[in-house]
C-alpha cells in the first residue's frame, strides 16, 4: 500500500522539534491576488527555502488566497497568508506545517475564517534523506512514484495525522505557557511607574500582588493592589485595589476600589467603588458607588449610588441619595435628593424639586378666597409632586390722618411651596390632595414679621382635554401671625373675614377658616 511510505514526513517533522523552537530567520516577499492555495505553495518552495508538510487531499488546494507582503519575516508572513482562510498552520523547528480547518471548510463562502496560529503542508520536488528516526515512532523507507520524483505525499494515515494533530497542539500550548509566564507575576514592587521590579515591562505584566510605595503601574491585577499615593492599571483589576489618592484602571474592575481622592474606571465595574471625593466609571456598574461628593457613571448602575453632593448616571439607575443632585434616566426604585431628575421612575423621588420627565408636570392658574390670582406649577409623579405658588390680591384700606378719613389701594402677595399626591377617580377624573405654606406679605413688599398661610386642599380634577383640565374644592386655612396694629392694638393680619377660630398666644395670633379653590390646569 503507498502509504506505507508517508511516515517519512512525520518523522522529518518531529526530529526538527527537538532543535527547541528555531524559527526562519530569512524574510520573505509575495503578492497573490486570487491566486490559487497549490499553485502559492509551489512559489514559495521554489523561490524561498521554505520547508512545507501537508496532503494536498485533505487541503482546498483550489481556495484563492488574498494577501501581499514585502520583506517580512517567515512567522508573520505565514500569518498574513493564512489569515481568514480554512488553512491552520504551525512552524514546529524549521518545518511549515499545513492542515485544514474541519470546522470552516463548510462555510468558505458564508463567513471569513478568523486567524489561528495553526501548521502548512508542502509536497517536495527532490527526494530528500529520510532523517533519523524519532524514539517511539515506527520508520517506513520512502518510495519515488513511477515515471514522477514526488515524493508520495497525497495521504497520511490515520495515526500520523492523530500525532501530528497532538504534537502541534501540545506546541501551542507550550507558546501560551511561555506568554503566560513572560507576562504574569506572584508580586511586584515598584517606587514609580517603571521604577520597580517589572521595570520597563511593568505595563506588560500582571501581578497577582503588586504593593507601590508611591506610584506603580501594571498590565492588570489579579488578586490585591495597594499604593501610597496612586495605582494604575492598563487592561483590568480584580480583586482589591487601594490607594491614599488615585485608583486609574483603563479596563474592567471585578472587586472593590478603595481611594483617599477618586476611582476612575473606563470600562465596567462589578462590585463597590468608595472614594473620598469621587468615582468614575466610563460604563456599567453593578454594585455600589460611594462617594464624598459625587458619583458619576455613563451606562447602567445596576446598584445604588450614595454621595455626599452629587450622583450621575447616563442610563438606568437603582437607588439615589445625596444631598444635593440625582440625575438618572430610569430609577426602578428611589431617587432621595434636594433635586431629582429622570425620565421615568417607579417609585416617587423624595425632594425639594422632583423633574420627572414623563411624571406628573402641570401649570395652574386660579383662585381663593385669600388670594385672588394664583400661580402655580406641579412636579413629579402622581405619587408624590411638588407644587410652587404664587398669589396675588388687592384690598382697599381706609386711613385716618389728622380727623379725615381716605382709602388707598395697597397688594399683597404670597410665596409658597407644597407637596400633593393623585389619585385616580375615573379615566379622567383626579382627587388632588395637597398641603401648602405661603409666606404673605401684607400690604407691601416683603413683610419680615411671621405671617405665614397654611393650606389643606382637596379638589376635583376633571380633564377636559388632552392637556387642559378644571379644578375645584373645599381648602382648610390656618394662619398665624406677628403682625402689629398700631390703630387697633391688636396682633394679628387684616386677610381673614370670618375666621372660625381666632386664638392669640402672646404676641403670636392663630386665625382659622374654611375656604375654596377653583381654576384651570394645563
């Protein structure tokens, strides 16, 4: 049988191995444009003393190959050639090892073959020695073909191609071994970036513990990070990072950040962020921000954020509290803050100002009994809205000046803020119940004295349109007042016709009396 004769190759194969990772120095040049797989070998072979295994069965010998080098070195060029092609190769010692891809022969035409650092095959125009036979291995005395001098290299038997196939991947796994130890570290000290015991490579290699006194910087980390002053961190960090000031990972954090100043992520982060001042991530975080005064990060937080001033988050949110400003897109629980701002949110935010985009947003002009024009406006959700109020009125005061008596017009105007909720009584009826404080300043520009205007108030929301409406109802009034008349002796303001209750308390007078609220809302 021919093949009998094929373990030849095999064994030139692996008696080049044993000369430990050699490599083709020389540099070579080629430019194929459509060329044919079969036909790019034979150039090479005979331009180039390059050394070719392969079995022209089992390869697409017609597959067009697309690819262009100049004076390039054997490894790279042999990745260049092969690039998105059905073809894996390998150099083992000074041998091009050629085999196909099983798994992308059947989609040539679907979709490209990404790169694999895989082997060539090669058939030889001049009978070549047989080299010594490799330990384990069983020889076989080549053959030439009648009337040809090929050598028979069309098929390899199955256990050839079985050893073959293992000795190629046993050598990519020792590659990866070797990059993996050239690259990664128990430990690493270091005073300043690239002052340390990676030296210049320190932004090439991972450390698993990496301690710096001032400053260091490494590749990635893999286990804990501490730094005096900074670290910094080119790919990702998992595990624990520390630092007095500064915490900069240009990748992803998988653990918790700890920092005297500020963590800054430019990828994701699972896990916690603390920070004396301020955290940054450049996209998701799931788990928690923590900050002295701000938070910030451009995508999700699937977690909460908690500063001292200010949370941001370009995307969806969990929790917010600070003390100032929470800024979100969709809150699916609770934004705590003096201002809140999103798009949408589940719950209702707690705050002084509550700006929900598709929330529950109205201006109101009306009237009272006590103010006759009013100016309004509603924020937030039918859960919980803020209100702010303004009001107007005029009274005509009579005054006594020297035993005549004339009449002046003099306003009054209130300033106040509230809080209300809405409930839903039909498909376009509303019952608004919201509580109000006004500050009145009575009969000129600002009173000092207290005189401040509470209000209980329950009205009817009828919708007209899709965004007019009309309100009325029954409003509890109670105020309470410094005010001093002089013409009188009395404590008390003028506002009130017939209260209900009327109790002074020193200088302090209460006045009650129920009263009405009508008007429009858009």
């Amino acid at each position: 049988m021919v093949f009998k004769h094929l373990p030849v190759v095999f064994l030139v194969l692996l008696a080049a191995a044993s000369l430990a990772g050699q490599e083709t120095a020389s540099l070579v040049s080629f430019s194929y444009q459509g060329v044919a797989l079969g036909n790019a070998l034979e150039d090479l072979q005979s331009r180039y003393d390059l050394r070719f295994t392969y079995s022209p069965s089992r390869l697409p010998m017609d597959y067009r190959l697309y690819a262009t080098v100049e004076k390039t070195e054997v490894a790279t060029a042999m990745d260049e050639l092969f690039n998105a092609t059905p073809v894996k190769h390998a150099i083992i010692g000074n041998q091009i090892v050629l085999r196909s891809d099983p798994g992308q022969l059947g989609q040539l035409d679907v979709r490209p073959v990404r790169l694999r650092q895989t082997t060539p095959l090669y058939q030889e125009r001049v009978p070549r020695a047989t080299p010594p036979a490799t330990p384990g291995i069983p020889t076989r005395e080549p053959r030439q073909l009648a009337g040809g001098d090929r050598w028979l290299s069309d098929k390899l038997e199955a256990e050839d191609l079985q050893r073959l196939s293992a000795e190629m991947e046993r050598h990519e796994r020792e590659l990866k071994m070797e990059e993996y130890d050239a690259t990664h570290r128990l430990a690493q000290i270091s005073l300043l970036p690239y002052l340390g015991t990676n030296t210049h490579r320190s932004n090439e290699v991972t450390n698993n513990v990496s301690v710096n006194v001032f400053w260091g910087t490494s590749k990635a980390i893999e286990g804990f990070e501490i730094g005096g002053i900074a670290n910094s961190v080119v790919a990702d960090m998992s595990g624990l990072q520390i630092a007095g000031l500064l915490n900069q990972v240009g990748g992803n954090v998988t653990g918790t950040q700890l920092a005297g100043m500020s963590n800054y992520v430019a990828g994701t982060v699972n896990g916690v962020q603390l920070a004396g001042i301020g955290n940054k991530a450049k996209n998701r975080v799931v788990g928690a921000q923590v900050a002295g005064v701000f938070n910030s990060a451009d995508y999700h937080v699937d977690g909460i954020q908690l500063a001292g001033l200010v949370n941001s988050a370009n995307g969806d949110v969990h929790h917010q509290i600070s003390s100032l400003y929470n800024q979100a897109r969709y809150v699916s629980h609770r934004q705590v803050g003096l201002i809140n701002v999103c798009d949408s949110t589940v719950k209702a935010p707690y705050g002084f100002l509550n700006f929900v985009k598709y929330g529950y947003n109205l201006l109101e002009v009306g009237s009272t009994e006590v103010m006759y024009v009013n100016l309004g406006a509603k924020l937030g959700t039918h859960r919980l809205y803020n209100i702010l109020q303004l009001g107007v009125r005029w009274d005509l005061v009579e005054e006594t000046l020297d035993q005549s008596t004339s009449s002046a017009s003099y306003s009054s105007w209130a300033l106040g803020y509230g809080l209300g909720f809405a409930a839903r009584l039909g498909k376009k009826t509303l019952l608004n119940t919201e509580a109000v404080a006004l500050h009145v300043n009575e009969l000129e520009a600002w009173t000092n004295e207290l005189n401040l205007l509470g209000q209980v108030r329950f009205t009817v929301d009828f919708q007209v349109s899709n965004r007019l409406s009309f309100y009325a109802g029954p409003t509890l009034n109670m105020m309470w007042s410094k005010l001093y008349d002089p013409v009188t002796a009395t404590y008390g303001s003028r506002i009130p016709l017939n209260p209900l209750w009327n109790e002074q308390n020193g200088a302090t007078n209460f006045q009650g009396w129920i009263g009405f609220s009508a008007g429009l809302r858009l």
